[in-house]
C-alpha cells in the first residue's frame, strides 16, 4: 500500500510584521522552496490544501502560477490554530486513496491583517457571530479571552500553575529561541518587565505571553513515499486526525462554556493518533505544541500525556522543554518567538528535527508530535524519521 | 444535561442563527432572567442555543429560565484599559476596568455555562466553585455576584 510522507518543507524568509511584501508572492516562494526541498518538480504538484481564511493566494492563482500539469484536488480547510496540522491529514488522505501524489500544503500570514482579522466578522466565518452575539456582552476581548479561561479552570485544579511557571515559560521558549537564527525574540524577559502591572492584560497573561507578529509563509510537500529526490529526508506520517471533541461549538471562541475540561478536542486527538501510530507518550522524542500563548502548549503537553496531569509546572521549573532537556517542546521557540503562523510552522520543526537538520536539533528524534489547540476543531499527527537515515 | 423548567418562549430556529441571536436579547431584556436553551422533546439544555436539538435533532426548542444561581466553572478578568491589536475591549466596559467575565454553570442545569460579567472589588476573590448570584441589568447585560 501507498504511504504517504512529508517530502519537502519550505517558506519565504520570515521578517517581523510590516514588511510590506507581497502575500501572493510569498506563497509562490514558500511553495517553490517546499518542491525545491524535495527535489520534486512543481509541475508534478497535483493537489493543493490551504485554509479558507488565508487570502493570500486562490489555490486557482497557485496552480497556474506553478504551471502544474494537472491539478485534482482543490481542498480549503476553515479554522484558525486548530486546522495546523488538518492540512496535512487532508493531503496525506488523498495520497492514500490514491487521489493524488503530490499535494502542496501552505499557510501565508501577514501579521497586521491577521491581527485585524481577530477582531471583526467575516462572511466567511459566520459563526464568528456567536463570539459576539453571547460573549460580547460579558467583556469578551478575542482569543486571549479563551485562553486565559482555559488557564483559570487548570490553576483551579493544579495550583502549582502560577505566573511564576507563565514567566518561566516565557523564558524557557526565548531560550530554545536563542538558537534559532529566525526568530524574533531571543531576549531573556526580566523579572521587573514580566511583573511589572501595567504588563498586565488579560486573565494571568502579559503582553510577554502572546505569540509573536510576522510575515511569514510556509509550505509543505506531501508525497507518496520514494516520490522524491531523496528518500531519506522524506519524514513518515504515521497518524494524522482531526477533533471536534466532546462538546462541539459553533465557533472556537465558545469553550470557556464547555463544562467538558479536563476532556477537550486535544484529548480525542491524543487517544486517536497514539492508538493510529501504535505507540505510546513515552516513545514522543520532540513535540512541536501550539504556543498562541505561554499556558496553551503548556497544557496540551499534559492532553497528550507527555507527562502526568498536573505535573507540567515541574517540567518548566526543571528546564526539560529545552531542545537538550528531557522532553523537548518547540525547539525553534514556537510562534511565541518566531511569529504566529497559526501553529502550521510547527510542522516544518517537526519535519527539520526528524531530519536532524534543525537550527536547534534535539539528539537523535525518532518521533515527532505536532498538535494544533486544545479547541475544536483540532488536529495532530505523528512524524518519524526515515527508516533510511 | 436535561431539565424540565417550564418554556417562556419557542425558539424561532427557523429565523437562523442570527435571528436567534435577535430572539435571545429581546427576551433577556423583557424577561430579565438568565436564559439556556432547552429541546421541548428530549429536555436537554444548551447554551449557546443551536439551530436544532444536537441529541434528538428536533426542531422544537424553547427558551427557559435559567435560574438566578449558579457556580463559577471558570472566569478570566481584564486588567487593561489599552486597545491592542489582540484584544478588543468592549467601549462599554472601558471604564469598569478590572472586570471579570465568569463562566457560570446554573445550579440544577448540568453541561451549560453562561458567560456573564462581575465588576467591583468582589473579583479580587473570586474563584472557581463560588457560588454567584445572577441579576440581568436592563441593558441585558448578566452581572454575576459572590454570594455571602
């Protein structure tokens, strides 16, 4: 039977918002450097996934622009974070059933209009509206919002989470940072800054624990194994899922009303690509987790079992998160660091780990986990290495 | 999940979400009582309402009174005044800053939380499992109060 594979990764280069490019082109680029990688030829590109709110580029423009030979499947995906790694489901399920054998993946964010975005309806996302229409009225103030509730029912439960642990945390992702020539933010946060009141925004969060702001592109290849120039870089997807959860919403916005916790979208996507990959937690070697704050990936650590519930503090305060700790989590510093690329830049990490050809590379991975928020819709997957490296 | 209050009002599922949207804040401003969503067929309750019953898939749903106690399951409060491109704060609460929106699951309605608002010094502690008492303003605004 076909399987299906990670081939190539690539993106345009990554600047802080404001950069003026144009988003189009950006795609072109990321697109071209993800074939580039893999030695395939971008005539061959014969199916295209991208999210519907990424305005950057029609998949129609895309194909033409590639000159692709034939494309088959056109797939938008809706959703924000929790569509990550659904991108690369979709792509790997049409190479399975045989649909296609090269499908590009990509997300374009320009991190001005991303931020606009956040706070306005949209026809294209209708259900927006329920955001408005029953939390408005209680001071709801975006995605913040949402986290930060998520925070205090976990505090509630494991006091051991603190701002103490959010600061550290911080830190810990600036310090992984610090190896990534790409990210923006590699500075160590003082104490006086993080403490400091007027810091202070919404919940337990800072202006320190939000992601980064940049303009960036990224792109995927997704092929029928020994399609590329290379075998041995390609990167095994071993089990992909997608996860509305136990207590569907209309849009993501609306879990703080979920009375579901500690069961969340993340919980079903755990239980589904672990029994997929046959393999448990403990065989996880590096885990790429959605950062759109410095508690989310915190707790979708503990969602997919990499250490026991409540226990997550202790990983931070003993400094095991580093790329050289016992559990490495976002090596390249996570969007917090490198800009919000809606969690879809963390499958380009896990794919540059396995190949051990990352800027700040764990020893010997194995394994990788990458995972969109604990939210529905969700999804998450679980790389290996090429058994030819 | 299911409760058996009596219904103030059919819910109009055939106006769409956006009429429901319409529906719900006429009547939180007539009713001035906190309001969930209930199947008139299978009892089970929902808040925020859908456009049909998610367990029995009828059509025939009402709204009810939600009681005016509940339990906080979880609550978030804004501690800035500055706009910043992540977060919008309602024009409305800009001088109630410190408010707190708390999350609260009404006392014998299982699986539904309603978003509501708490302003002044009782926020400093507030936490989660409090019992809170809650009152509708004309503005249909649902303000929650640490009971005792």
């Amino acid at each position: 039977m076909t399987r299906a594979v990670i081939a190539g990764v690539g993106e345009a280069a990554l600047t802080p918002q404001g950069s003026g490019r144009a988003a189009d082109r950006m795609a072109v680029e990321a697109a071209l450097a993800a074939c580039r990688d893999a030695g395939v030829d971008p005539h061959r590109v014969d199916g295209v996934v991208k999210y519907t709110y990424d305005g950057s580029i029609s998949t129609m423009m895309l194909g033409a622009t590639l000159g692709a030979h034939d494309i088959r499947a056109f797939v938008e995906v809706p959703s924000g974070g929790g569509s990550s790694v659904a991108l690369v489901d979709i792509a790997r399920a049409l190479v399975l059933s045989g649909r296609a054998e090269a499908v590009l993946c990509l997300r374009t964010l320009l991190g001005e209009e991303w931020l606009k975005q956040m706070t306005m309806s949209d026809p294209v996302r209708p259900y927006y509206l329920d955001g408005v229409n029953y939390l408005r009225s209680s001071g709801w103030t975006g995605y913040l919002h949402l986290f930060a509730s998520l925070y205090t029912e976990y505090a509630a439960r494991y006091p051991s989470m603190d701002r103490e642990v959010l600061f550290a945390s911080a830190n810990l992702m600036r310090e992984n940072a610090a190896h990534n020539p790409e990210s923006l933010f590699k500075d160590q946060i003082s104490r006086e800054e993080y403490f400091d009141e007027a810091a202070r925004t919404v919940g337990p969060f800072t202006r320190f624990d939000e992601y980064a702001s940049a303009d960036l592109s990224c792109a995927v290849l997704v092929t029928a194994e020994g399609l590329s120039g290379d075998p041995a870089r390609e990167v095994q997807i071993v089990a992909t899922t997608q996860s509305h959860g136990p207590d569907p919403k209309t849009w993501f916005d609306l879990r703080p009303t979920s009375t579901s916790y500690p069961e969340s979208p993340s919980s079903w996507a755990a239980r589904a690509v672990y029994e997929e990959a046959g393999i448990g937690p403990q065989q996880i070697d590096v885990a790429t987790l959605y950062d759109c704050t410095t508690f989310t990936y915190l707790d979708l650590i503990e969602a997919f079992g990499l250490c026991e519930p409540g226990d997550v503090a202790g990983l931070v305060q003993d400094r095991s998160l580093l790329a050289t700790g016992a559990m490495p989590v976002n090596p390249h510093g996570g969007d917090l660091t490198c800009g919000y690329s809606a969690g879809f830049r963390h499958v380009l990490e896990a794919t540059r780990q396995l190949r051990g050809e990352a800027h700040n590379q764990t020893k010997d991975p194995e394994y990788a986990l990458v995972s969109a928020p604990q939210i529905g819709p969700t999804s998450a997957a679980i790389l290996k290495r090429s058994a030819r490296r | 999940m299911t409760t058996n209050r009596a219904a103030l009002a059919a819910c109009d599922v055939g106006a769409g979400a956006e009429g429901l949207a319409v529906q719900y804040r006429a009547l939180l401003r007539s009713q001035r009582v906190p309001l969930v969503q209930r199947c008139t067929d299978c009892a089970a309750a929902y808040f925020p309402p859908l456009l049909n019953c998610r367990t029995c898939h009828s059509d025939e749903l009402c709204w009810m009174a939600a009681g005016s106690r509940g339990k906080v399951g979880t609550f978030v409060t804004v501690h800035t005044r500055d706009q910043t491109p992540s977060m919008s704060i309602p024009k409305w609460l800009l001088d109630q800053v410190p408010y707190t929106s708390v999350y609260v699951e009404p006392l014998d309605i299982e699986g539904v939380r309603i978003p509501t608002l708490m302003v002044g010094d009782q926020q400093s502690s507030l936490a989660v499992g409090d019992e809170v008492e809650l009152e509708v303003h004309v503005d249909g605004a649902i303000h929650a109060h640490l009971r005792g």
